[in-house]
C-alpha cells in the first residue's frame, strides 16, 4: 500500500506538470486525456490505473498547482520580512509572479479557477488558499505600516487588497514581461489606498 501512495505521489506531479505545460502553452481548450497522457509521458491505461477518470486527474492538478503557489508565497513573504525593513513592491512580488516558470504556475491556475470554483471538492482548497494569502497579507502589511507610510489595514482593507493583488496576478500571468508595468502600477495602487489618514488642519480664527 506504502508503494502504491508514492508511485500516486510521483505520478500526481507528472500529470500535474504536463497540465501546467498545456494550459499554459495552450490553453483550456487544448487540455485532453491524450495530449495530458503523451506530455506526461503515461500511457492512458496507468493513469486510470492511478486516478479513475479526467476530473480525478484534473482536481489532483489542480491541489498540486495550489501548493505550489502556496509554498512560492511563503517563501517569498519569508524573504520579505527577513529584510531590514519590508517595502510595498516586496509585497506585491510575493503574490504576483515575475519569470516565467513562475507565470505559468499562475496561469494554470487561473485557467482551472472557474472549474475548482464550482466543484464541492475543490472550494476548499481555493478558501484555503485564499485565506492563507491573507493572512501572509496582514502580516507584511502590519510591518509596513510600523514606518508610518502606511495605515494599518483593516478585514475590509485585506479583502479589497487580497482582490487587487489576484488580479495584478492574473494579468502578469497572461502578459508578456515588455507589456507590464504590472508591480509598479499595483505597488502604487496600494500605496494610494493604504496612505495614511490626514487629520484636518485647524483654521486659525
């Protein structure tokens, strides 16, 4: 039985990489049990030996792709705060991919998103995800705004920047690198909507 899990282990990343390679070189529609099969180089008789049907192999991606941001952006928010001091684009680079291994990742999890979305099996994980970006979120967050150049964020803030940032990381993944100014634009985005509140200057009588 021990065996069998590892050669399901070994097997899930091959397929979940051959998806990867797909989507992100050809999209959704391109996605079939014979071209999953012939990249990851099965034959289709051992992956339904291993999982009993495409949707099987599919969510198996799907959680494979969903770790693997997740253990990215930890690395990432690591990093960030092992700095002297945490910057805004340090944050927004933990959550929005800059080459291009990295941007397929995204990409194939932005091409899977709509399906998980709807399946009871695969909500979890995306909530999951969701929820431990925002808590990497408030984390960094709360160390910039020691410096004073931001205000502390609020549930309301997190959620509104956790969209904004899945967004920013929706397009890098699309984009190529000469079309984006995606870092900048989102690091000034958040710079704009973090700014600190002013206190009204009292008019002398």
């Amino acid at each position: 039985m021990a065996k069998k899990t590892a050669s399901v282990e070994i097997r899930s990343e091959q397929l979940a990489q051959a998806v990867v390679d797909i989507l992100a070189e050809q999209g959704r529609g391109a996605l079939t049990r014979e071209k999953i099969s012939e990249r990851a180089g099965l034959s289709r008789p051992l992956i339904y030996y291993y999982f009993n049907s495409a949707e099987a192999v599919l969510a198996s991606s799907f959680r494979w792709i969903c770790h693997k941001l997740l253990d990215r952006e930890e690395q990432m928010a690591g990093k960030a705060e092992e700095a002297t001091r945490v910057l805004m684009p340090s944050i927004v680079q933990t959550f929005v991919p800059q080459n291009d291994n990295t941007r397929k990742l995204y990409r194939a999890f932005f091409a899977l998103l709509p399906e998980a979305s709807i399946k009871d099996e695969l909500r979890g994980e995306v909530a999951q995800l969701r929820a431990r970006r925002r808590e990497m979120l408030a984390q960094l967050l709360l160390e910039v705004a020691r410096t004073g150049d931001v205000r502390p964020p609020d549930g309301c803030d997190l959620d509104a920047i956790s969209g904004l940032l899945e967004s920013a990381a929706m397009r890098a993944a699309v984009e190529s690198s000469q079309e984006r100014g995606i870092i900048g634009n989102a690091t000034d985005a958040l710079q704009r909507y973090l700014r600190p509140f002013q206190q009204p200057t009292a008019v002398a009588a």
